[in-house]
C-alpha cells in the first residue's frame, strides 16, 4: 500500500519538507515561510516534474469565492518560495517558468515515509462563560476568548474559525459538539471563568467533534496578575493537545507578549470590550480604556490600534468630523506599526484609513495583503479588504459575492451586520444592481462614488 502525501517528507537538495509538521528545513534547521508559499511548495513537490498551471495554483492557494488579485497572489507566492529556496527564474535549481503557462518542480525529489499520530487541523474557540456575580468581569472572559484565538491562530498548519463566526454563540448554552459540526471542524474548545477576589479560576476542556470525546481538560486557579501566563499555558497546552508538530516560529508566536504590564493588558481588554458594542458612547469609553492603558505602558502596540479603530469608526458615525477624527486615527495607527510592523491589526488600520481617508489606493492595498499574510483569520481585514477592491478596481456586488463564498443577500446581510453596519440601511446586492433599502443620512450611511457604485465610505475631508 502507497503512503499518503500528508506522511512523507520530500528531500531534495539541501532541503526537506515534513508534511506532518508543516515544516521546511535546510540542513536541519527551519526555514521560515508563509502558508501560502508552503502551499505552494507541497503543491510542486507533490506534482514534481509535472507542469502545474497557474490557474491551478490559484484554486489551491485561495477558497473559491474570496476575492484577490490572482496575478498578483500568484507572483507574490512564487517570489517567497524561491527566496526561501535561494532559486532563481533565470538559472533555476528547483522552480523552472514555463512561460504563460506555469511552473514546474524540476530537482530531484525523494519521498521518505514518516510515522506520527495525526493531528487535529481546524478547531473553534466557542465564548468562553462568565461564572462571576460580577457582570463587569465579561470584558475578561471575552478577552481570553479572542486571546486564546489569536494566538492559535498563528499556528501555521491550524484553521482556527475567526471571532465574528464563534461569538455568535456567546451567551448561549450551546452543545460544543453541535456547534462544531456546524462550523465543521475536527476540534471545540469551550471553557468558563470565575473571579473570586484577586483569584481567576478558569475550566477548559477540548472535544473531538466527531466522536464527542474529551481530548483534554484542565482548571487552572491563578492570581488576577498572572493572566498572562495563564493565557499561554491554555495556549501551549491545548497545541500540544492537538498533536502538531509546531516549528519555532510557531512556538513563539504562539506565546507571544504585547506588553508586560497585567494592568495595561486588563484595561486593554476593558477597551476593546466596550468597542465591539460599537454605540458612540461604548467607543467613548474604549477610547479613554486605551489612553489609560497607554499611560501604563507607552511601549504597548494594541491599544494604539484601539485608538486608530475608535477614531475611524467615530468618523465613520459622523460622531467626530472626519478631520478631527482620522488624523488622529492615522497617528495612532502609525505608532502601533512603529512598534510592532508585524501586527496585523495595525496594517489593516492603516489600510482602511489610506483607502478611506487619505485616498492612497496602493498604500491601502499594501497594507490589506499585508495583514492577511500574517493573520489570515482576522476578520476586520476580511471586512474592509473586499470594499477596497470593490472600489478599487471591481463592483461591489461582485467583490462581496467573492468575499463572502457567493453565499445569499440575506447571509450577506447578517456578515454585515455583524461587523456594526445597521439593518436598515443594508443594501440588497445582486449582481449588477444595487437597491438601498433606506437611503437616508445616519451613522452607517450607504453613498454613491463616482463609478455609481455603492459602497460604505467614512465621510469626506
């Protein structure tokens, strides 16, 4: 019997690529590269010889219906991968051009066959509850949630289901196996939380979805100040669980720390609690959340990002005039990238402020595909990229078809409002046409650009 792709490792020169682990190494140590270039590299390898079109390529790298730039995605990936591999276009060792066609792996590859425990590659992160008498304490619980998920979600080979998909299921008893089929995924993680005191006592448990099975399950009893260790001990136990082969950059993102100040993070969390309320007087109050955790800590990148979105989404409800609102916006976002380029909800601040505001179209797009590369699951980007391409260069009914998986007007209504766009001012889209259902002025106003198109802008200058 043949040995399946998914437990072999391909040699090839100073190379090789575990399939299990999700890893390339030169001579034994990692080499780092993104999901999409790894995607790519199995792909060649596992059709070495073979020419592998470029069409074919972008239906592996991307899901149908997501809207990219396919010429540009394509070119982007093969860049990194022969970066990673020290190849070039002109005298290639390992990735040949077939011109206007395709690629082709041309080193010789050996397949060796490896033996490890399957691991578990999709899971969710239902809400975690709020057992305290004390309702104030659901910005924690809610924190440790979306912590928990970002920091699973920076495990190259994990599909980790985004926060606005699994907080629909907050507040609600819902049967963790149930809401994992229905998501469709192999694992659930579910837990609660009490805070007694100055204690934190969280409950975790992780359930194979197929079977019901209890994969894991722990309490831990920490002091308030220890919730950063507590996060990563969740998040490390719950990898290890899963049975991943995780690389070092994987292992370190996976614990990666912000800031080291427990009160700067608590307020935080407070901040970005009120802001998904998404009401004028809830950004109020994450706004001045943020400055305080700020004067905690200076150094600290996400509240900065906190202030940008504030800021942007007070524009955006003519809360704030635009030119009061977005230079301040675009300040914030620009000292959360200072400190930290790497963070993804900095690079999607920047983007919809430059599209948005500042009217820079290639900044805009630089930043989107920035912040996708380094946190594909992070739902603001999937929000505002698709109306930047709509804008940009395409309709918007297609770019939301696209986006969103072609799903039915009414599943893109309840994406929409989802992400705090009202009900009642939601376009019915079909392609080629789009009706507003109620086209008044308000805080989430529908506008026409210049194409006739319609499309959410965040007010002039």
């Amino acid at each position: 019997m043949s040995q399946p792709d998914s437990q072999l490792t391909f040699k090839f020169d100073e190379f090789e690529l575990d399939l299990s682990a999700y890893e390339l190494r030169r001579s034994g140590q990692p080499v780092h590269l993104e999901r999409r270039p790894m995607d790519l590299l199995i792909m060649l390898l596992q059709r070495r010889n073979q020419l592998v079109s470029r069409d074919e390529i972008a239906r592996k790298l991307w899901n149908p219906g997501v809207f990219v730039d396919v010429e540009m995605g394509v070119n982007t990936a093969i860049r990194k991968l022969r970066q990673a591999l020290q190849d070039s276009r002109d005298s290639p060792a390992f990735i040949e051009t077939i011109s206007g066609k395709g690629y082709r792996f041309i080193a010789p590859v050996n397949a060796v066959p490896v033996n490890r425990p399957e691991g578990i590659e999709s899971i969710a992160v239902l809400p975690f509850a709020n057992e305290s008498s004390d309702p104030d304490a659901e910005y924690l619980s809610d924190g440790i949630t979306e912590s928990l998920i970002s920091n699973l979600s920076q495990i190259c080979s994990l599909r980790v289901i985004a926060r606005s998909t699994v907080f629909r299921y907050r507040g609600k008893d819902t049967d963790p196996q149930k809401a994992g089929n229905d998501l469709h995924v192999r694992a659930v993680v579910s837990g609660r939380l009490l805070q007694r005191d100055r204690t934190l006592i969280v409950r975790a448990e992780l359930m194979d979805v197929a079977t019901g099975a209890q994969l894991w399950g722990a309490q831990y009893n920490r002091h308030a100040e220890d919730v950063f260790a507590l996060q990563e001990d969740l998040s490390r136990e719950i990898a290890e669980k899963l049975r991943l082969q995780l690389t070092g950059d994987d292992k370190q993102r996976l614990t990666k720390r912000y800031t080291e100040d427990a009160g700067a993070y608590r307020l935080y969390l407070k901040g970005r609690y009120h802001w998904n309320k998404r009401n004028p007087e809830d950004f109020r109050k994450a706004a001045e959340y943020f400055r305080q955790a700020l004067e905690k800590d200076p150094g600290y990148s996400l509240p900065y990002v906190g202030l940008a979105d504030t800021y942007a989404y007070l524009s955006f409800l003519n809360v704030v005039a635009p030119r009061e609102a977005m230079p301040k916006a675009k300040t914030a976002a620009e000292k959360g990238l200072e400190i930290d380029e790497g963070l993804a909800e900095a690079h999607v601040s920047m983007g919809y402020i430059s599209f948005t505001y500042d009217g820079d179209w290639p900044a805009a797009g630089k930043h989107f595909e920035r912040a996708l590369a380094l946190n594909p699951i992070y739902t603001r980007a999937h929000t505002f990229y698709p109306f930047y391409l709509s804008e940009h260069r395409h309709p918007v009914s297609r770019a939301l078809h696209l986006a969103l998986g072609a799903r039915r007007a009414n599943s893109v209504r309840d994406y929409l409002v989802s992400h705090g766009i009202t009900a009642d001012r939601i376009a019915t889209i079909s392609f080629g046409k789009e009706q507003p259902i109620d086209a008044g002025s308000g805080e989430d106003s529908w506008q026409k650009n210049r194409n006739g198109h319609t499309a959410i802008v965040s007010g002039a200058r």
